[in-house]
C-alpha cells in the first residue's frame, strides 16, 4: 500500500505543477439597441460601403457595386438615423468602379478604384476631401502584392491616419473573392508600406473564412468587420462581427457576434463618439442603410 500512496502523491505533485490552460482572449461583449433604418432625403437608390467622418458631419457610400457604374456619394447629417443627400463626390469618380470611402482626422481620403489594375495591379486611391470634393487624387503605392488576381478590394483608414486597414482579396476570371483577409499597412513619412505588426494585431481576427469591410472607431481600440464563411454560395451570409482592445498596443481580441444586425449585413462604420453603428443590409433586390447604438 506504501507504493501507492507514493505513486499517488507523485501525481498529485506533477498535476499541481501543470500549468493553468490560458483563459480564451475573447473581446468584451458590448449591448447594443435593436436596429434602426436610415433615411436618406433626396435619394432612393442602393446604399452600400458607408462611412462616417468622425466629427459626425458627413456620411460617404458608393451605389451598387455591380453590374452599374459605381461611384461614390456622400450626404450631410440632421440627426443619427437621418441624412440629407447631397450628390456625387466631384472629381473622384470614373467609368470604373470607386466605392469603400474613409477619411482621417485631416480630411485625407481614401477609397477603391479599378481604373488602373489592369495596368499596375493597385487599387487603393487618396486625395484630400473638402466641401463634397476630393482633390489631388493620386495612387498610393506600397500596398499591392503585384500579383495577378490578387485585389485590394476594401480599406478604412484610422483617424490619427498612421495606418491603413486593407483586405488582400483572391480573384480570377470567374469572380470572386475567394479568399479575403485584413492586412495593416503603416504609413512612413509620405509612402506606405506593409506592416510588420500585422500578423500580431490580426492574429485573433483573420480565419480561413472571408474577413473585409474594416470599421475603425476613432480611439483605435474597437475594430469592426464583415464575415462570411468560404466558399461562398448562393446561401452565405454576411454578418458583422467586433473586437475590443484595451490599448493600441495589443492585438484584437476573438471577436463576437453584432447579433442584433441579422440578415445579409456588411460595411460597419463607427461614428465619432463610438456610440453609433452603420452599416447596410440587403432587403430584396437592394442595399439600404440601418444603425445599431450601445446600451
């Protein structure tokens, strides 16, 4: 019986010397309200990939992004689920496709143009933003992978304007995408460059599913974005997802589930305050603008 009791005390001193499973790094869980449709005064038609300025002003989105001329509109705001439209953005948009608009806190402005993959394989855009205008419109360099079928299709700036959130999208002949996955680019000086901190800050964000459509709130700490489980099929469905930081330092957390947006829902933007949520929703055969608050 005295072996026993030896063996027996052995394993109770390997067991205690075990160390603890980590606790799973999952993101707070945040309260929000049911959503809330938004007008838009003086337009009908789709509303897709908006964005907020975050001094709460202005909403920028672009129409349907297929089988139109896409291009990318903006409205000025009356109250949080109201908007009046005020038109086209003047001087930025093509007979390619411009959509996914974003600004930092000094009004450079961002956004996706096909106008020149063809020839370069790039498709994220700057200029600066003023009065419904954007003007010095230019290229930005340092982001594409130059490799064919490889596409930049979306990207969100963050508010100080240091980083770009950019989506690394598989593409062929048939469509796409077949594969999407956030990348952080870091801006040095006047050019970008892919960041080294990416695969850390993403490292609980990206999957082997389909993660675009970045919503930065303007303290860096919340990130949300779009899901959809791969391969796509006629029967996918997009939801929004969210993480929450306790510092600029660390990486993004697990992600949970914005629940109360069901349906087909994409393009979450975060407004100023980081009360407010936008995003669009498919219903029928359109796209149309909802809003979730925190509790």
């Amino acid at each position: 019986m005295g072996n026993y009791k030896k063996i027996a005390l052995l394993v109770l001193l390997q067991l205690g010397c075990q160390k603890e499973e980590p606790v799973q790094n999952l993101s707070p869980l945040l309260n929000f309200s049911e959503p809330q449709k938004v007008t838009m005064l003086g337009y009908d038609g789709v509303i897709m990939e908006p964005f907020i300025t975050r001094d709460d002003s202005r909403l920028f989105f672009n129409n349907s992004n297929s089988a139109v001329n896409t291009e990318l509109h903006w409205a000025a705001k009356v109250d949080d689920t109201t908007f009046d439209y005020q038109g086209v953005l003047a001087n930025v948009n093509t007979n390619a496709l411009e959509g996914v608009a974003t600004m930092d806190e000094n009004n450079n402005f961002y956004f996706v143009s096909t106008r020149s993959y063809d020839k370069d394989l790039s498709t994220i855009y700057k200029g600066v933003y003023q009065s419904g205008m954007v003007s010095g419109v230019s290229l930005v360099e340092g982001i594409s992978k130059q490799e064919p079928g490889q596409v930049n299709f979306d990207v969100e700036v963050s508010n100080d304007g240091n980083y770009l959130y950019v989506v690394d999208g598989t593409y062929d002949s048939s469509g796409g995408p077949y594969t999407a996955n956030f990348v952080v680019v870091e801006k040095n000086g006047s050019t970008f460059s892919r960041s080294t901190i990416s695969d850390e800050v993403l490292q609980h964000i990206n999957t082997n599913n389909l993660e675009y459509a970045a919503g930065i709130a303007a303290d860096g700490l919340e990130l949300y974005f779009t899901r959809i489980t791969a391969p796509i099929s006629a029967n996918s469905l997009a939801r929004i997802y969210y993480s929450v930081r306790s510092s600029v330092n660390v990486p993004f957390p697990m992600p949970q589930l914005l629940e109360v947006a069901n349906g087909f829902v994409e393009g979450p933007t975060v407004s100023g305050d980081g009360q407010r949520i936008y995003y669009h929703k498919r219903e029928d055969d359109t796209f149309t603008l909802y809003m979730v608050s925190k509790q």
